[in-house]
C-alpha cells in the first residue's frame, strides 16, 4: 500500500496457527516511536549499546500527521510502542505526546510503552492513565545480576509500582549465558513475577547484533518449558520462517501467569512495522529507506 506516496509492507494475513494457514486481517501496521537513543542503563546486549545522547529534536506534528494519513488510506494501527533508548530519560517529550494522542481523537490507538523502570521518570511515566500496556525489562530476579547486567544501580522501589496500575505490565526476559539460562531460572523468574503482582512474562533469545550477543545466546528451544513444574502450553503462531512466538501459563497456588515465547525471528523481517524517530519514517529497523 501506499503513504506519503511510498509503497509499505502491510500485515493482511494473521499468523499461522499449527496446521492452520492465517486468514485474511484488515491492513494494519504497527508503529515505533523511537523517543531517544540515550539509556540510563548500558546493556552490552542491547543494540543501543554507546548511545548516551538523550535529546534530538521531535516533530509530534509530524508523528500526528503520520497517524492520520494511515487512517486516511484504511491501515488500522495496532499498536504505538513509544520506545528508546529509554523513554524516561526524556520524560517531558513522552509526556507531551502522551498529551497529543489523547483519547477523544485517538481512543482506538493503542498506546505500549518500553521502559526498564529504574530511574524515579520511569516510575512516573507508568502512572500515566492513557497507556493501554507497558512492557518492562527485568532480565534477572537478583538485583545485584540486574545491576551487573544493566551497568548501573538498581533503586529499591524498582518492583514496587505504587500508583501503576499492574494489570497493564508485563516483563520482558531475555534470555542470556550465565543468567536466566535453563529451566531452573526460568522458574525463579516466574516466581518473582507472580509473587510481585504481575501476570504476564515474555522471555526472549538475544538478537546477533553484536559480539556479547552471539557469545551469550541461549536457543530458546534448548530450554524446555513444558517439564518445569505446573506450565502448561496452550498454542504457538507463525509467519512461517520470518517468525514464531509460543505461549504457555504458569498456574500455581492458585495464581495465573501468561508466558509468552518468541522462538525465532528474522531480524530483516519488517512488513507490518513502521519506525518514526521524530524526524522521518520508516519501514524496519534500518537507516535507508524513509518514507516520509
């Protein structure tokens, strides 16, 4: 399809499921805003790795005008993940396009944040009542692993929540050599997010983006899920070799959790996926093909 007079990739077909070939879905896309480069944290993993510059100019009139013209041509937007970086290092800018995409004009965009939750803006920010979800990073239930891996402290009231509605959160695990690694800490993880409120895990391998990833990858398949102890799976999707996610729950003592799996994905797959860092558009995750 067509925006801004430039041909993008749409999702038309919904995942396959087993044997089961995907049906046909309305156009949509899902949209990235990248808020900033700079991180408070400085994961070795991450593929932000050295950016420590917070601040860029951000054109929200664009990003609006972004949104209307794909209402325009009939693509439904999934999902608008504002993410980094860290979004909480430029707090005031996530704030004023909290403002822009308010629910009166926007009610049927559904509104993610990313964020690690650590610093004291992190907090404030998931209080916000116009997110629809929000995913936080926790990548190890020690705090001193957490720190180790973050390379920076991690404050006391980083799963406190207070004021955060956690029926709106789910963690997100990679799954890295030397930390969570195999079943039995995979299990701790799950325990620590039942036992702090929160009732949805993703738990993802390391992308190759540079040399700690590929010294640090754990196969998500060579852990099995299904033997540790009262987990159950419950389905799996595909776009066949571009992608596959799975999903299990953890039911125990009465309490539920939802796991999500992503089992493979090919970093070059892009259809359904736009990325606005406040100054161009794009299709992907890549630096030469601006739409607008």
């Amino acid at each position: 399809m067509k925006i801004f007079n430039s041909d993008i990739l749409i999702k038309k077909t919904s995942c396959n499921c087993a044997d089961l070939p995907g049906h046909q879905i309305p156009p949509s896309v899902n949209l990235f805003v990248k808020v900033t480069k700079g991180c408070n944290a400085h994961c070795a993993f991450c593929s932000n790795a050295g950016c420590q510059s917070p601040t860029s100019l951000f054109d929200i009139e664009k990003m609006i005008r972004i949104i209307y013209e794909l209402k325009s041509k009939g693509i439904i937007v999934n999902r608008m993940n504002i993410t980094g970086g860290e979004p909480s290092v430029v707090s005031p800018l996530v704030v004023r396009i909290l403002d822009a995409i308010d629910k009166e004009h926007f009610d049927d965009v559904h509104l993610h944040l990313n964020t690690n939750g650590v610093t004291v803006q992190a907090q404030d920010l998931m209080q916000h009542p116009r997110w629809d979800s929000i995913s936080m990073s926790l990548h190890h239930y020690d705090v001193n692993r957490l720190s180790d891996l973050y390379g920076c402290e991690i404050p006391a009231h980083l799963l406190h929540f207070t004021g955060v509605d956690k029926q709106k959160i789910n963690f997100s695990c990679n799954l890295i050599k030397g930390y969570i690694d195999n079943k039995e800490e995979v299990r701790k993880m799950l325990d620590l997010t039942l036992d702090t409120g929160i009732r949805r895990i993703g738990f993802v391998a390391l992308m190759p983006v540079n040399s700690f990833c590929k010294e640090h990858f754990i196969d998500i398949d060579d852990i099995p899920f299904a033997e540790i102890p009262h987990v159950y799976f419950t389905g799996a999707k595909d776009r066949g070799a571009d992608c596959k996610c799975s999903n299990y729950l953890y039911n125990k003592n009465l309490r539920i959790l939802e796991i999500y799996m992503r089992n493979y994905a090919n970093p070059q797959y892009c259809e359904s996926s736009l990325v606005y860092d406040g100054a161009y558009l794009r299709q992907g995750f890549y630096n030469n093909n601006i739409i607008y």
